[in-house]
C-alpha cells in the first residue's frame, strides 16, 4: 500500500536504523531491507502468522532484520529493550493485512462464514464474539456509531440484542445477516456491503486499535533521530484523525497567545509536517488494489 511513496518519503540512507511497526506481508519491509548495507530494520507485528509468513520472504536479508512479536504501540519500549537509542525512519500501515482478510477463520470478513473473532493477535483475549454477546446494547450503538460512522448503530444494537437473546452470534454470516435485517431498504442500496461500518467498529473495539495508534503517536516519535522520518497510512478519518492530530501537537503544540512576542509556554518543535495534505494512492495503484483507496499517508520528520 502506497509502497512507492513511503519508500520515497523515507529518505532510507544505507546505514541507517528503521522500523516498520506493522510488518503485514512484509512488502514494504523487503524494499527498505534492500536498500540497507549496514543498517538495520526492526520489524514488529502482532500477529504470529504475520512474522513466519514474511520471515521466509524477507530471507535475504535476514542478516539485517530483528522481527519482533509486539503491538507497535510498544514501538519505542521495543527499541529501548534491543539497545536502540533512536531510528532514521518509521513506518506504520494501520490497514488489516490482506492475509487476515483472505483467511476466513480470522473471522474479520463479512463475506464467509467464520467464527467471529477478529483478533489481530491471537492471543488476545477479547474476541468479537465476546463483543457482539457480551456487551450491553447501549455500549454496541456506541462503538458502531463512534467506530464505524454507522446511521442505524441504535438500531443495529437493538437487533444484535434480541437475536443473542434466544442464542449466542456465533458467525460472521449471522452478524451480517442481523445487521442487514436491521437496516432500512433505501440503506441495503448503498455500494458498499452493509454490514462493513459495524464490522469495522468490532474490530477496532476488539483490537483497541484508536488507542494503541494514539500511544504510538506520543511515544514513537520520540525515538526518531534528528532528520528522521515518521510515515503512517491510515484507512478511515477516526486514525487519520489521531495521526493529524498527534503531529499538529508536536509541530503547533505552543498555547501562547498569538500576539506574544516569545513563547513562555515551554514548547519544543520534534515534528514538522513533509506535506500539508495527506498523501494518496494514484490512479494505478486504485486499479491494480482497490482496497487502497481509502489510504492515506501522512509524513513528518524530527526536528
């Protein structure tokens, strides 16, 4: 996902020191290992499968590769355990992984029938299935409509609570066919599938994916080099929201008021912004995955 324009924005020197904090496929991790000589690229995912699947593609470099099993939350804690004082880049690809979507048992795709988990790590002990039959109707509306931007979350919540009701909502179909028995017609005419905001809203909630990108923005940065570079691709305006947010702090951050001539808040510059706007796929990369077209890339550099 918009590998090109990472890859460029990083600014990879050979010997320098980088992260990819969402390893995935490991697509973007072989091309900064590429480039590297005597550098270093630590590579962290949740997700054990993740980290086997691309240990045998990123072989070849092997010799200049760390993979740890971790939450990139944890990214500069991760550094400080492997003796790093700080990194010349980092990446973060806040996206679920193709391979998660493709695998029906992980249960995160509305289109085969799985058991409704949802859990990037597997070892996590919070699944969709305790969302979906545990929690009360009032807090599903709430994550539907703050997670997932959906218009009928109370009446979506309302139906998920009188079906587990008579049984458990044991599988992704069963959710689906619940969200959708909900939802008024003119709304099951939309293009996109009808149950992918509420899908969206479970997996956020199961993962505490909003908090551990917000945790990310308040410690990460700090382990960036002077020049270094922070790239992070979200995929709907609640991440890009924080990422926006957590560099403004870091750039705009002083509250003095703006006739003062000196700043007497305290505030120190770490971030600048590379680009004002967020950068987007282009149109080839929207043809050959279309699943790229809600990315976006933001880019700031330590300063």
């Amino acid at each position: 996902m918009l590998l090109e324009e990472c890859i460029e924005n990083l600014n990879i020197r050979p010997e320098g020191v980088y992260v990819d904090g969402t390893l995935g496929l490991g697509g973007h991790s072989a091309r900064i290992a590429r480039r590297l000589t005597t550098g270093r690229l630590v590579c962290i995912d949740r997700d054990e499968s993740a980290i086997e699947r691309s240990r045998r593609i990123l072989e070849p470099y092997a010799d200049k590769i760390t993979f740890v099993h971790g939450n990139f939350s944890d990214t500069a804690a991760i550094l400080d355990s492997l003796g790093i004082p700080g990194a010349d880049g980092m990446l973060f690809d806040l996206g679920v992984s193709s391979p998660q979507l493709d695998e029906a048992q992980r249960g995160f795709s509305y289109s085969n029938d799985a058991p409704l988990d949802m859990r990037m790590d597997r070892s996590g002990s919070l699944s969709a299935y305790e969302v979906v039959n545990t929690w009360s109707e009032e807090r599903l509306s709430r994550i539907f409509f703050e997670y997932g931007e959906e218009r009928y979350a109370r009446r979506i919540a309302a139906a998920a609570a009188a079906a587990r009701e008579q049984k458990p909502v044991e599988s992704t179909l069963e959710l689906g066919e619940i969200i959708r028995s909900a939802m008024p017609a003119a709304a099951l005419r939309e293009k996109q599938h009808p149950a992918k905001r509420c899908f969206q809203a479970i997996r956020i909630a199961v993962n505490d994916e909003l908090g551990q990108i917000a945790a990310m923005m308040e410690t990460a940065p700090d382990k960036l080099l002077p020049g270094g570079r922070l790239c992070v691709i979200s995929f709907h305006s609640l991440e890009d929201r924080i990422v926006k947010n957590g560099i403004a702090a870091r750039e705009h951050g002083c509250t003095c008021p703006r006739e003062a001539p000196v700043c007497t808040c305290g505030f120190v510059q770490t971030l600048k912004s590379v680009s004002r706007k967020p950068i987007l796929p282009g149109p080839e990369e929207l043809e050959q995955n279309p699943r790229a077209r809600s990315a976006k890339l933001r880019v700031a550099e330590r300063v």
